[in-house]
C-alpha cells in the first residue's frame, strides 16, 4: 500500500518536474565523430536532448544513400543524447564527396532536395549535418 | 415455447439470436460484458528467454506478461487475444524518474511496463468470454535499432514462445504459474492478435512464422494499431484490421496503412476481408496508458509534441477548434473498435459487422466519437466483391477491371496515379507524409483515379459488358475516396452523384453525401506532416437504385454536378453483397405412422463451396439432452402427442472466413396412437449377459435409450444407445439389473446381471 501511494504521488507531481524529455525533434544534433571499426564505419551524431526512444526510424542520409542501423544513448550525468549509425565500410566507400547529410526521424523515402527544403524550411525530425567527404573518417 | 439449450447449444443459438436483427440498430462493442474479470501476472525472468535462430536476436528476452480472464472459467475453453507492445523506453531511473533503453533495467532502475498499457482493452474483452494475454518485448526494444530487420523476427518469435507457454499452460504443463487454473480453458486455435506500432509489424511476422511452423496456433484475426511497416510484408489469409491516427507525431506517415492496400489485390487466392480505420483525433501514444503523460510514473509523452507546438491547428490538443481526443475519447475509441473486430472475427458475433463494413458510420456511442471523427473503410472478400475498376495500372483509364470501356466528359484532369512506378503522384507534389497511400521511393503505393472538375456536367464513367450486367446479386455499390488537397485547396466538404444506367436507358441516381462524410477538406497546416491524404470508403446500397433493372446495369457514372469545383481520388471501385452469402436452412419431416416417432431429412442448401453444420432443437424439452442433434438427418421420438415447434439451425462456414447462422422452424403436431403398441415393438436383444465391462444391444435405433434400474428402483445409467457396444461404469457392481430400453414404440424390459 506505501509502494502505491508512493507511485501515486509521483505521477501527481511529474507535470511539474523537469526531467530530460525524449523525442523534441526540434532539437538541434550535430555530427560528433566517424569512426572506423573494422567493416564497419560508425557515424556518431550528439543531441542536447535524449533522441526519441519510439517507434520510427531515425534515417542517415548521405546523398540518395539511407542508412538505419543505429544504437542511442542518453548519458544523465553529461546531458548529452548520441545516435550511433553502424554503416558497412563497403558502402561507405561507395559514398560520393559532395552529397549532402542529413538526419531525419521518420522521413526514409524522401528525396535529397526534399531533405533539402526540410531543413531550409526548419522542418521538425530533420537535421542538415553539412557535405560528405571521405575525409571525414579521420574526424 | 420456451427453449432450453444446454451448453454450447444455447451459446449458438444465441450467438444466432443476435445476428439477425442486427441490422436495426447495431450493437455497441464497447461495453462491458456480463463475465467478472481478473488479472494475473507471470514474471519468468528478464533474461529468461534465449529465443531460436530465427529470431535473428543476439540477446536473451524476457518471459513477462499479463493475462485478463473471466473469473469464472467453468464455460471454457475460450478464445485467446494477445496484445504485443511497440518500442518505447524499457526503463526509468527510481530517483530522477529519467526513462531510457536499457535491457536488463541495472541497480537503481525500474522496467516500463508498456505491456500493461492495454488492460482496459483486455479488460472490455475479457469480460465477454475472452482470455486476453499482453507481453513485454522490452529486451526487443532495447536493442532493436541496431537490427537490420528492426527487431521485427524476434517479435514474431518472441510470441510465438508465450503461444507455447500458454500451449502448455493450458494442457499438461502445471508446473507454471497459473498450477492447472487455465487446463482446458484456452482455445488455441482461435487467436486474434493486436500489435501497436513496431508491434503491428511484429503480429505479422508473427502470423508468418506461425504459418512457416505448420500453424501450430489458429491465428484468425489481427489489428495492427498504428503500425510501422518497415519490411512490406504483406498479409494474407487471415482478416486484418489496420488503425491509423491523423495526429500520429511517431509513425507520422501513417505507413501502416500498406498492410491494407498492399493485400489486396496481390493474392488471387486470398479471401481474407480487410479494414482500414482513421481517427481523426488521435495520436500515436496515448492508445496505450503506460505511454500516456501523467497516467504512468515515467516516460509518458504525447508523440504530436515530439514535432510540433500544443497550439498547432488540429492535432494541437489546445489549438482553436482542435481536433484532438483527450486521453480518455482516444482510449474509449479504440476500445468500442478493436472489440468490434475481434467478436466478429473471432467470437463470429455479426451483429458488429454494420460497423465494420460501414452499413452503420454511425460511432457506437461507447466510442464517444462524432460521425465525422472516425471512417472506416474495408476491402471485402473475393468471395463478395465484383471488382468494376481497381484502379490499378494506366490502363485503368480507358478498361477497367471487367474489361469494360472507362470514359470521361470534359474533366479538367483525369489520371491514375499516385502508385509512383510510371504513374504520377496525383498532382501531390508534397512530402510522404502527406499521402501516405502514395508509393515513394523505391516502394510501391496505390494507383487511384484521380479526378478534377469545374462544371456540372462532366462526368467519369465506367461501362460494364454483359456478362457482368447482373448486378442484383450483389446489394452495395462502393470505392474508397479522398478529397485531393492539392487541387481542392478549400470550402466546404465535396459531393457528387452516383448514376446507375441499365441497358434500356432508365437510370438511377444516389447523392454520395447522403452516404458518407469521406469527401472532408483534411485539416492541418504543417507542411511535411498534414495534411494527410487518405482514402475512405463510400458504400450506396444498390437497393436505393430503384427504377432501373438491377439486372442490366450497363453503365455506373460519376456525374460531378454537386459541387461547383472539386478533386478527388478514387480507389477500389466494386459491387459488393453480404457477408453472410446465400445459404437456405429447410427440412422435411415425416412421422412414422401411429408413433410419436418423427424422421427428419435436411434439404437446406450451401453457398457454393461453404460448408454447412447442424443444430436441431425438437421442441420438447422435457426430453432434456435428447432434445437436441447435431445429425444431419436426426430421428426423434416425442414422449406424448402433441403440437411441437421443431427448428434446424444451420451454421455456415463460409469461404470468405465468416460464420453464419440461419434458421428454420416448423410446427410438428403428433397424432394420438392407436392400436396396440406392443406388436410394434422391435425385436431387442441385450448380450452378453451376464455382462462384465461392457453390454451390446441389439436391434434397437440410435435415438432409442437405454436406462439401467438397480434392484432399489434406481436409476444408475441412462445412455443413448448411439452404437451396439455400450461400456459400463466400473462403479456398478456384480448384481441384479433392470435394462429399459425406451423406442419410439414403447419400453421393452430386461433382466441384466452384472458380474465383476
């Protein structure tokens, strides 16, 4: 019965309690590192804010290449959300210098100028990561 | 005359009362049923599970879940609904209350128990006679993201494996945590199953892998509530249900709907009927109460929020004139429809069946939606369909399906559109989102007619050949429609006329407004996400077409002289007929001069290919359990004469998976004997007697009874005699009997010894 009031009481008080929200869309993410891990290339995007835990597919896209496979994390201590994007080195060879990257939740079939005019427009779920270059890998 | 039905009789015969007179007034599936409900819990570990290869998971699961029942189990066995979770957080921090995705939940954290979100769908379903199981998937959902097949084989699998649990849980395993309570109770081979969100993909997986096992489990039925459709797979076989939300901010291209529009077409062998629903007020979340903000401890969030602002117009819970449902309309919605699904698909109720199939668009007022709120679209069976044009290639335009002549007058625009591969996107050259039927990149969506006008004579029309002409066979013309958005950027809801020409010239016409509200301006502005183009069924019934010979129905024309301007799409053009087909319940009987004896023969008739069971109910119920058979051609001896209502109910398995009840009833009058009975009595022999285990009876009819006296008068066996070798009970011992054995002409005693 104290286990049940107790619970009780906190879902009364969570509309007031400020607690690390997931899912804002609207937060801004960067690319934080792209690292080379055997076969796999791992592109690892940061969030002041925890990426959304639902149902969607965050999408990395490179060009008119998508990528989906990716773990997430949220570290309380340093507020930092990451995405971590699993690409196969294979593909990542493949990539062309110059196409643009973006991140999107949601969004998997849409076109490059599409990504475009989402992030132009500050569309909610997409974010412009800058140009790709292979260069990058040494980042 | 009162009848009494033991049993599963009286379920039947009840189920049956409540088919037909339906139509009337449809019943509301949102409330309660008369069973009181209990829940339990079973925990088997969170890293129980190690489930198989096929699950395509590294890791090992966990074996939690609940499960809702009548508390009274005594009526059993019962039909199983399992509820599968989507992805949300799998843990919370006990002192900040910050959720995340971890797998085990490490010191300091508690699981999110998102399987518990449903109880009040489990607990509507429970209390009308089903055993509704909900699982966790948390372990899935920690690690799913990183899976190239999103996590979608090990959901398939991880139900699969609380489907043997209770396999076993309901049969020899009662070493579980329910001991023996559910022996018996579960009825494995009628299953229906929901799954939200990445669980809606994860039901259909699991629908395959059942199937690629031999299907251990009778999987009827499936929802998938607001569901990812990641991988395309396509469902067959087995009716479906997909729910989509309007304001969905999660899966906001509300790509579920492909596992509506991808079936149809696709198999020519399936005949499963399929059902589209669309809320115009709810989200993505909030069907689920462990999801829903401020009604669980930690993780609540309402997923429009994840985009856009509260005041957003339409699916902005405090916008002006929003259209969202507040938690408790949202959750009241889904619990009137997904009952609604689940009893006619797997309780065989049709009286919800106007729902389903939108005889009635009318909410059930447990819903607490509005007409308008809520379009439920369907795609009936083969087996109760003539498709006129599906609307699926170029050629559509000029041959529809029916190899008929596709014509139009004067329209500023017409095309197929919209499937993406050498057709174009309907003039929505907007974002995916917006038009989630629409095929994008790489995948394939629906090919509509896309239709604009601007004067009050054009009109699209559709030719049907002779062969095809006789349409009275079937009782709705129907199409699913959307208003194009694009092309029909404002004003009040559109309207057109249906026109029907038969083969002398006499027409017909239906105002589709009086039919539906589907021709709505989609509401929302946020550009990328609403508004949402989504097709919704329209269904006239032919019956209103009165004046012209539904015979020869040689031309069906839109005529676009409702509004002044207007764009449309258009999909799934069909005549359609009832559920229940043609069937005829009738016998004939004959009694068997100067006897109470009455030989009943069964004349009734099948659809084609249906297959026909038998439920007779003589009128006597004074003869107890003799008062009923399942034979085809049963003969009963009344006890007295008398006038006597006999009737043959006729349950049909029909091809397009529905169960359908008729009936047929007669007045039976018995003549007063005459004569003396006795020289009519038939020879009857009991051996061998002395008898040990067994006793055979010989020359007597399979109706006739056979009842054993003790030396004090007492009854201590009574049997139908339904074959010549009847087993005696081990609790009569070595004695003196007396064998009765009652005929249609009469009582013929014998003495019997039983010897041990």
């Amino acid at each position: 019965m104290k286990n049940r009031t107790f619970i009780i009481i906190l879902v009364a008080l969570l509309g007031s309690c400020t607690l690390p929200v997931y899912g804002q869309k609207t937060a801004s993410a960067s690319l934080a590192a792209v690292i080379e891990k055997g076969n796999t290339v791992e592109f690892t995007l940061t969030s002041s804010r925890p990426f959304v835990f639902g149902n969607n597919r965050y999408v990395l896209h490179i060009g008119d290449k998508v990528f989906f496979r990716n773990r997430q994390s949220y570290d309380e201590t340093t507020l930092v959300g990451s995405l971590t994007f699993m690409v196969d080195k294979n593909d990542f060879n493949a990539l062309q210098n110059g196409k643009g990257i973006y991140l999107t939740y949601g969004y998997a079939e849409e076109t490059e100028q599409a990504l475009e005019e989402f992030t132009k427009n500050k569309f909610p779920g997409s974010w412009s990561l800058g140009k790709f270059s292979k260069d990058i890998l040494s980042k | 005359m009162k009848i009494i039905l033991p049993g599963f009789f009286l379920v039947l015969l009840l189920t049956f009362l409540s088919v037909f007179p339906a139509i009337a007034q449809v019943p509301d599936p949102g409330l309660l049923g008369t069973h009181t409900v209990i829940k339990a819990e079973y925990n088997l570990g969170d890293t129980s599970y190690l489930p198989p290869a096929a699950a395509m998971f590294p890791k090992k699961m966990e074996e939690i879940g609940s499960v809702h029942y009548p508390s009274d189990l005594s009526s059993g066995p019962f039909p199983v609904i399992l509820f599968l979770h989507g992805r949300h957080s799998t843990c919370y921090n006990l002192t900040t209350l910050s959720d995340n995705g971890n797998w085990p939940c490490p010191a300091g954290q508690a699981p999110i128990t998102s399987y518990e979100g449903y109880d009040y769908l489990a607990n509507t379903m429970a209390s009308h006679g089903y055993i509704v199981i909900s699982i966790s998937a948390n372990a899935i959902n920690a690690i799913d993201g990183s899976l190239s097949d999103y996590g979608m084989n090990a959901r398939g699998v991880l139900v699969q494996h609380h489907l043997d649990l209770w396999k076993g849980w309901s049969t020899t395993d009662t070493s579980g945590p329910f001991h023996s309570l559910f022996v018996g109770k579960l009825n494995m081979q009628n299953i229906g199953t929901m799954g939200h969100s990445r669980g809606g993909e994860g039901v259909v997986f699991n629908a395959e892998y059942n199937a690629s096992l031999g299907s251990p489990y009778g999987i009827k039925a499936i929802f998938t509530l607001a569901p990812v459709d990641f991988l395309r797979h396509v469902l067959y076989g087995i009716p479906l249900c997909d729910l989509s939300p309007y304001c969905d901010g999660d899966v906001n291209d509300l790509q579920g709907v492909h596992f509506y529009d991808d079936a149809r077409y696709s198999d020519t062998a399936d005949a499963a009927p399929k059902h589209h629903i669309l809320m115009m007020g709810a989200d993505h979340d909030l069907f689920n109460t462990v999801w829903t903000p401020g009604s669980y401890i930690a993780g609540g969030f309402d997923d429009w929020l994840y985009s856009y602002s509260n005041t957003a117009t339409w699916c902005g819970a405090g916008a002006s004139g929003t259209g969202r449902f507040d938690t408790t309309v949202q959750k009241a919605a889904l619990n009137a429809y997904l009952p609604a699904f689940f009893r006619v698909y797997i309780g065989h109720e049709n009286q919800f069946v106007p729902i389903l199939f939108t005889d009635s668009i009318a909410p059930p007022a447990s819903s607490m939606l509005d007409t308008g709120q809520v379009y439920v679209s369907f795609h009936a069976s083969k087996y109760n369909r003539l498709d006129l044009n599906r609307t699926d290639s170029l050629d559509r335009m000029t041959t529809n399906t029916v190899a008929g002549t596709v014509t139009e007058s004067g329209l500023v625009s017409s095309q197929v559109c919209g499937n993406y591969l050498m057709e174009p996107d309907c003039g929505i050259t907007t974002y995916k989102a917006m038009k989630p039927h629409n095929g994008g990149a790489g995948t394939l969506g629906v090919s509509m007619m896309g239709m604009q006008w601007n004067d009050s004579v054009q009109y699209y029309m559709n030719t049907i050949p002779a062969a095809y002409q006789n349409i009275s066979v079937y009782t709705d013309i129907n199409f699913r429609v959307s208003v194009n958005f694009k092309q029909q950027t404002t004003g009040p809801n559109l309207n057109f006329t249906v026109e029907l020409i038969d083969s002398v010239g006499d027409s017909s016409r239906q105002v589709v407004a009086n039919y539906t509200n589907a021709l709505f301006h989609q509401p929302g502005t946020q550009t990328g996400d609403l508004p949402k183009m989504m097709l919704n069924t329209v269904k006239i019934p032919l019956s209103k077409f009165t004046g012209i010979n539904l015979a020869k129905v040689r031309k069906v024309k839109f005529l676009f002289n409702k509004s002044d301007t207007g764009s449309i799409l258009v999909s799934d053009l069909a005549f359609t007929n009832p559920v229940c087909g043609t069937f005829t319940p009738a016998y004939k009987d004959s009694i068997v001069h100067n006897t109470y004896k009455v030989i009943f023969t069964n004349t009734s008739i099948a659809g084609n290919g249906d297959s026909l069971r038998y439920l007779w109910n003589f009128g006597q119920p004074g003869s107890g359990v003799y008062d009923t058979s399942t034979l085809t051609n049963p003969i009963h001896t009344y006890s007295a004469a008398g006038t006597y209502t006999a009737c043959l109910y006729v349950t049909s398995y029909q091809k397009n998976d529905f169960i359908c009840v008729d009936s047929a009833c007669k007045t039976i009058v018995i003549p007063t004997r005459t004569g003396v009975p006795s020289l009519q009595l038939p020879q009857i022999s009991i051996y061998p007697n002395p008898a040990k285990n067994y006793l055979m009876v010989n020359g007597a009819e399979p109706t006739d009874v056979l009842t054993v006296f003790n030396l004090y008068g007492q009854v201590v066996l009574k049997t139908t005699i339904t074959g010549q070798t009847l087993p005696l009970p081990e609790s009569l011992p070595s004695g003196v009997y007396s064998a009765v054995i009652t005929t249609g002409f009469g009582k013929v005693v014998k003495k019997l010894v039983i010897e041990r």
